[in-house]
C-alpha cells in the first residue's frame, strides 16, 4: 500500500479524479481524520471535507505505480 496526499478542492476535479481512478483494478481508500472513504464513490468524497488535503491509500500491491501515478498528478499536493 501507498499512501499520497491528493487536493480536491473541487466539484470539477472530483469528477476528474473519480474517473482517472476508476480505470484501475485496484483499491483506493481515502481517508480523512478517522473516515475511510472508497475513493471510488463520488458520494462518498463529497461527505468529507474538501478544503483541506486527502490522504489517499493505493492498494496496489506490488504492481509498477507509475501509471497510477501519472494518472494522479493533478491532484496531488
């Protein structure tokens, strides 16, 4: 697992992200203070707090991130 900080400071870039991650096979959790989201759920991102920075958990295993970590680089901060 790899944990990052992304910004979604946005409606715009929640879609966004939403659909850059939804691409891969693997699990995201965002987690927020004691919440754990699936990063997956645009339901689910808009009941955190957007104004400040996200963790986000990459459960990928031992899979090359680098694709995964291009498709994020908008939104990490």
């Amino acid at each position: 697992m790899k944990t990052v900080q992304i910004s979604l400071n946005s409606i715009d870039k929640v879609k966004s992200f939403v659909n850059a991650i939804t691409q891969f096979n693997f699990d995201f959790d965002l987690i927020s203070g004691r919440y754990v989201i699936d990063a997956k759920s645009i339901m689910g991102i808009f009941s955190l707090d957007l104004s400040k920075p996200i963790d986000l958990a990459i459960h990928a295993g031992d899979t090359d991130m680098s694709e995964i970590m291009e498709a994020l680089k908008p939104y990490l901060v």
